[in-house]
C-alpha cells in the first residue's frame, strides 16, 4: 500500500476518533449534573479547534506523502550497474 493512501486513511481515522469522543464528551456533560452549561461549548470548541488543525495539516501530509512515493518509484542513479 503507498504512502498516499496509508496517509489519507490514518486521517480519516483520527477524524472519526476526534469526532467520537467529541459527541462522547458531548453526551456525558449534556447530562451529568456536576457539569457547568459551558462545558459543552468548551468541549465543542476544543475538539473542533483538534480536527480543523489535523484537517490544515492534511494536504501538506499527502504531498510529503505523495513526494515520498515518487521518489521511491524513481529508479537510482547507478543502481542498475553490476559490481565485478
């Protein structure tokens, strides 16, 4: 599997993560009783402020991701002549 599509899957990934334990989070303050009214506009400022800092990251890890594949497919120089 190439780096690009490993890379786009970990972001997925982490995305579903931050947006589980946002509503997670999300659920258990909307219904505990120790819980200030804030605490969900908190809990909704910090994941969200998570996922739109991995999303920026995003296209500047596929294209690390994506350079990384093209160099592994580029053949070397001098790799092809035989040591005698």
């Amino acid at each position: 599997m190439s780096k690009r599509k490993r890379t786009i899957i970990a972001i997925v990934v982490i995305e579903m993560l931050l947006a589980g334990g946002w509503i997670w989070l999300h659920g258990i303050a909307a219904t505990s009783s120790q819980a200030t009214g804030e605490s969900t506009r908190v809990i909704g400022q910090v994941f969200g402020g998570a996922m739109g800092l991995i999303l920026a990251l995003s296209p500047l890890l596929y294209l690390m991701a994506r350079r990384n594949d093209r160099q592994v497919a580029m053949p070397r120089p001098g790799a092809n002549r035989s040591q005698t």
